[in-house]
C-alpha cells in the first residue's frame, strides 16, 4: 500500500475537525501554555534558554499532551503533561447530548531545582498556580472550565509532582465530519 501525500493531509486535518473533542481541546491547551511566559520561565530549561528557543521548541521536551515519567536524564527537567477525558452526564445514560469534559494537568518538577529561586517558591507549586491562573474559569472550546482537584504527589525519589484536575459540562459529540461536511448528528446512522 502506498502512502500518498493526500494521505498525510487526511491525517493533519484531525488536528482541526470539530469530530475529535480531545485533538481540539489539546490543541487549546498547548497554545495556551506554550503562549504564557511566565509558565515558560519557570520551566526552567537552562538548555532552550540559552539557544534562545520560541516557546513552540519546548513543546514536546517540557509540555507534552500525554502523560509520561521521564526516563532517567543527565539534566534536571520539569514537565507539564495534559490530557483530557469525558464521560457521559450520568453513567446511566447512554443517550445523553452532555458530557463532562476533564483536563488533567501533571506537573513533574526535578528535585535538584524543586525551589524556584525568583520567589522561593516550591516549582511545582508555582506552575500549578501559573496554570490555575490560566485555565481557572476560563471559557475554552469545550465551555467554561473550573477547578475540580488539585494533589501534590511523588512519582520518584527525583520528581515531585502535582495533579490538577478542571471540569466543564459540554456537548457529547454532536457532529460528524464526512467528505469535508460537518453537521449536526441526530438520530440518523451514519454509514
């Protein structure tokens, strides 16, 4: 089977279909961080700052839409990793046109720069305020969001780390895009 570059463009154009909640609303999600200088400043990666990197060069190494520990490195790193999930309104209810939307924000900070030295302030503690300050209350594509949890936790004997958890009430996947046309999905079958 040949890959064509059709092919690749029917892949890039999830990025943007309004089908795929979870693409649209990480696509927000990292413009956002990625376009907020003081959470790039306090991640803190000596190596970007010194090449004199944009905020999209850190996407990937210090923001990453999935969750993952770093593997063991020779430099202290500190990471925000997200990801989003939902639920129907009620497990019960299979034919719901809600959903609760989740995004979970993971903040690993390396123990050998846990203090950030602007503020003495612990880092972890610091980039959940950042991101508190960002997304609390904030309207994004999946409505407006609020703090449901935040946690301070350890994953290892290096990182500290902390869970924050907004919610919305959103629309459960309403529409379908097929041959380029997206519209509304109500009772019909889609073949």
């Amino acid at each position: 089977m040949e890959w064509t570059k059709a092919d690749t463009e029917h892949l890039r154009a999830f990025r943007n279909l309004l089908d795929c909640d979870d693409i649209k609303l990480k696509q927000e999600i990292k413009q956002r961080l990625l376009n907020n200088k003081y959470i790039i400043k306090v991640l803190a990666n000596k190596e970007l700052e010194d090449a004199d990197a944009e905020p999209d060069d850190y996407f990937g190494i210090n923001i990453k839409p999935y969750y993952m520990i770093p593997e063991t490195q020779t430099s202290a790193q500190n990471i925000i990793c997200f990801e989003t999930s939902n639920e129907p309104r009620s497990r019960w209810e299979t034919a719901t046109v809600e959903k609760y939307q989740q995004i979970i924000f993971y903040i690993l900070c390396h123990s050998n720069n846990a203090i950030e030295p602007m503020t003495s302030v612990a880092r972890h503690d610091l980039l959940a305020a950042l991101i508190m300050e960002e997304f609390n209350f904030k309207v994004l594509s999946c409505g407006r969001i609020h703090l449901l949890s935040d946690k301070p936790g350890i994953t290892d004997e290096r990182y500290l780390s902390r869970t924050i958890i907004f919610s919305c009430k959103s629309d459960s996947n309403l529409v379908k895009t097929q041959n380029g046309t997206t519209r509304i999905i109500n009772k019909s079958l889609i073949q």
